[in-house]
C-alpha cells in the first residue's frame, strides 16, 4: 500500500472542516494511519515547505500555518498520492473544480484549508518530518477485501 501525507491547515480547524476532510476520505475508501492535532513548531514548517523557502509568499504561509492549530495525518491507499491531489484540487480554489475538497469548502490561495503530498517521495519525506515509524498504526480496515479487485 502506498502511503500520504494530509493536513487540515488552520483556517480548515478553524472552520470545523476536519470531519468532513476525513469523511470523504474515509468514504472513498483510505485508511487512515495516523493523526495529531498541533501547534506546529517553526523548525517543522520549514521543513514541510523546504521548496517554498525563497518564495515571496514563504513569510506569510508561515505565518498562516503557525495561526492555528493543524490536523496532521497519515493515509494508505493504493496509488493513495495522486488520488488524493485530484480530491484535494488546485492550488487556487478559485481554480479548483467543483466537487474537489478546494473547490467545495475554499475561495483564497492563501486559505486553501488543506495540504497533500505531491509525490510518492514528498510523501515519504514529509511523513518522516511529522511522524515517527512508531506512531504509524497498521490494521485492516473491514471493507479492504471489497474495495480492491
Ligand atoms: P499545493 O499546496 O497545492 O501543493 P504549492 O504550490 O506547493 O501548492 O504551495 C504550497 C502552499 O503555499 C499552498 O497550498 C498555499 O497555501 C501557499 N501558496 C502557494 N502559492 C501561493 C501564493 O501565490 N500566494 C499565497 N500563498 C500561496
Ligand atoms: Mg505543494
């Protein structure tokens, strides 16, 4: 099973938007692995965004990241990376389809309520800077043996 890496950002905590964000993963069919509620520390948000450090925006999404508290988790699925970006939708919510998590619950670049890995590396990587091996649960979920051919 590939694995990923998702986090409901502040703004999404904010606005009571974790159920629904882990509802309609858990509807499509992921198995959640792991997850923690946090504040999260300066060293480990420059780390998530290591690719982003130069950018004219860096500032401010640190900014918004540390402005409240964020639900960090781990989910398993089959091709699990890519499928979730298609939930997740576009960057810009304003370009985001309907029907994506982005597309449905944001409007701003700024405030696009959740992160998601972008590649199987990225996933690996930022899975190491939030959670240790031990905090990953491994279980079955009841439905697997439906779910995949
Ligand atoms: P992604 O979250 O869809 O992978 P990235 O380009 O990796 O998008 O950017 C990381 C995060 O940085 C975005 O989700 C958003 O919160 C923020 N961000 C990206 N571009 C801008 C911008 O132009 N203005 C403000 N924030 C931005
Ligand atoms: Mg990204």
């Amino acid at each position: 099973m590939d694995r990923t890496f998702v986090m409901v950002k502040p703004d999404g905590v904010q606005r009571g938007l974790v159920g629904e964000i882990v509802s309609r993963l858990e509807a499509k069919g992921l198995k959640m692995a792991a997850a923690r509620l946090e504040m999260m520390p300066e060293a480990r948000v420059t780390e998530q965004y290591r690719e982003h450090l130069e950018k004219p925006f860096f500032p401010t999404l640190r900014q918004y990241i540390m402005s409240g508290p964020c639900f960090l988790m781990v989910w398993e699925g089959k091709d699990i990376v890519p499928i979730v970006r298609k939930m997740v939708g576009a960057t810009n919510p304003a370009a985001a389809e309907p029907g994506t998590i982005r597309g449905d619950l944001a409007l701003d670049i700024g405030r696009n309520v959740i992160h998601a890995s972008d590649s199987p590396e990225s996933a690996k990587r930022e899975i190491g800077i939030h959670f240790s091996p031990e905090e990953l649960v491994d279980y079955t979920r009841i439905d697997e043996a439906v779910l995949y051919e």
